[in-house]
C-alpha cells in the first residue's frame, strides 16, 4: 500500500510524515519546504504478530508495511505549472490513494499560504486542480483515440468512457462521482486520474482540539467533504503525533491515556488506509520467520499463496487454517485441531482477515 500526503503547503504535511515514519523529514515555516518528495516505510502495527512471535520465537520476525510519500505542496494554478505543481501531479498518480491533510488548527507562527484557516476553501483549491488536471489529461487521451477509432472500432468503449468522465469533470464533479460498470474497470486504468484514487482526509488540529474535534467548524468543513467524495476522515493533530514518535515506545501508551486517545493517529491512518483500499491480512508462522501479508478483501486462497512465491499458488492443494482468534483463545494449534477449528480449505476459500494459514502445494 502506497499512501501519498498531499495538501496545501504548511498544513502539516511533513510534519505527520516525520511523526508517521520518524524519517527526519525537512519541516519548516515555509512553503515548498517539501520539494522532492520524502518516502518512508512504515511496520504496520499488530499484536496479533507480537502473540505468534512470542509463541513461536522465529529467527526473523516480519510486519506488512504501508509506503508513505511526503508530496511537494499544491497551490492554486498547479494544473497550469505553478509552484511546484506539474511536479506534485506527477508523483500523486504514482500512488494507491491520497492523504489529504487539511488544516484545521489556527496558529500566527506557522505562515498559512492564503494567509487564514479555512478547511472548506482548500479543500475547494486542490479539488479543482485535480479536476483541470485530470480534464486536460483526459481530452488528449480522446483525441488519441478518436484518431485511432478512425481504424479500430475496438476503442470506441473506451473512447465513450473517456467522453462521460469527461463531461463530469467539466460539470466540476470528480471522477470518482461516477458509478462504473463491471466491464469498465480495467479500461479506467489506462486513465490514471487523480480524482478516481480513494481519499483519507485527515483534519489536522492542535491540541486542545483533540478530545472533540468535531466541534470545530472547520473540522465539520473536511466531514462534509469526505461524506461528499464517499471517502474517510480522521481527526490528528500533527504536533501531538511527532511528541508521541519522539518518545520511548514504553512511555507512549502513558502520553496517549494522558490525552484520552486509546490509539496513535498512526494506528488510526493505518487502519483507516486497510478499509479504504479494502485489505486485509493473514499471518504464516514457523521457526524461520512468522510474518504478516496484505492482500485485497476477496482473495481466494491460491492467490494469497501467490504472494509468498509463485511456485505456492501453482502448485497449490490446500490451505490448513485456523483463525488467529481461535489460535489465541486455545493456546496452540494442537489444541485448535481437537476442538475442530483447524481446518483444510480447498481452491474456493476467501481468505480472511486474521487467518493464520500453512499452505501446502507440490513443487
């Protein structure tokens, strides 16, 4: 999974990035501080990991991981180049779905680039990039291929796909906004539209904000933004995320009971970024290594396989599971196989979240 952070500049971007990844990203009170964009890959936390090490004592002990990418700040005119914005573009199509931090904290130091806080006009400022952006990439796609339909009929249901989200994106509707139909989704993806990634909105707010941050009516602004783009939202404050980054890992759940938050903003990123793109994981373990995999909501089992090694899903025959919630419940996998819950799945099994599974195939 591949998360890019994005907004105007001075939100608060680099800021979360550092208290996300502990990288040590340049954060400073001015824009474009963020000019290449930063990348950091962050364990995803999970103690469901932690148990089955501590059961199993493996050699080696590996986490799923979520990529983040610190993207340069867009400003209003970036789909025509200004500031660093053809640059932005570039780097946003690379990812799987977008951050978008929006500032909701009021503060005379940190220099805001239009000068007041207000969540509802940035979010209005990047969506309309995105849009002229996607629209002018877009109408050279159609004009290919008109051009190409001149000789090839088999574009033409491309080429009305192109027209419609077309005809949304000059209506001011992103393309996200559209319903597709089964057949179209691997015609989208030639596209590669901005507007089509799924959105986390991530309201960044100062401290004593936290412990009700919809009050606000700023962070109210990104709320109806998100139920708007059918996207998720959390409330963070950036500043509190890089105190709790800086501390020792034994002291933390100490500052966050402080705070009256039972969970980092990171947690809360990680988790909200699994359902938003529709992931999940299951778990391997052995004496080598116990290691936790991400794959998409609907996998069947010979393709979790696949992503061991190919050779797995090839030759596959079976997949022995047992789920992590009965694993720790009984103790031990001898215990869940005389209590019947370890059991033999077959080509047709979906894999689900927790899953504890020993594939077996022949080479």
């Amino acid at each position: 999974m591949k998360l890019g952070i994005v907004g105007l500049p001075n939100v608060g971007k680099s800021t979360l990035f550092n208290a996300l990844t502990e990288a040590g990203a340049e954060v400073a009170n001015y824009p474009y501080c963020t000019i290449e964009p930063n990348v950091g890959v962050v364990a995803v936390p999970d103690r469901r990991l932690d148990w089955l090490c501590d059961h199993y004592h493996p050699v080696k002990r590996t986490p799923a991981t979520i990529e983040f990418v610190d993207i340069a700040g867009l400003i209003a005119g970036a789909s025509q180049g200004e500031g660093l914005g053809n640059q932005f573009l570039a780097n946003i199509r690379e990812v799987d779905a977008v951050v978008h931090v929006v500032r909701c904290f009021e503060d005379e130091n940190v220099i805001h680039v239009s000068t007041t806080t207000d969540a509802a006009r940035d979010i209005d400022v990047i969506d309309i990039e995105l849009m002229l952006a996607d629209l002018e990439h877009i109408e050279r796609r159609r004009e290919r291929l008109s051009r190409q339909l001149k000789g090839d009929r088999s574009v033409a249901a491309e080429l009305e796909l192109a027209e419609r989200i077309s005809a949304a994106l000059e209506a001011g509707k992103p393309a996200r906004s559209l319903d597709f139909e089964e057949d179209e989704l691997p015609l989208l993806r030639n596209f590669s539209l901005l507007t089509l990634k799924p959105i986390l909105y991530v309201a960044n707010v100062s401290e004593d904000m936290l412990a009700a941050p919809m009050a606000d009516p700023h962070v109210q602004a990104v709320a109806r933004a998100a139920a708007r783009d059918r996207a998720a939202m959390l409330a963070i404050s950036a500043a509190i995320e890089m105190e709790i980054a800086s501390l020792p890992p034994n002291d933390r759940e100490a500052f966050l009971a402080d705070l009256g938050l039972e969970e980092s903003g990171l947690v809360r990123m990680i988790q909200a970024g699994y359902r938003l793109l529709e992931l999940i994981s299951f778990l391997t373990t052995g004496e080598d290594e116990v290691r936790a995999w991400t794959v998409r909501r609907g996998t069947k089992a010979p393709q979790a396989a696949g992503k061991i090694h190919s050779d797995f899903e090839r030759g596959f025959i079976r997949a022995e599971i047992v789920s992590f919630a009965d694993l720790e419940r009984l103790g031990s996998v001898a215990a869940a196989r005389e209590h019947g819950v370890y059991r033999s799945e077959g080509r047709d099994y979906v894999v689900q979240d927790g899953d504890v599974i020993h594939f077996r195939f022949n080479v």
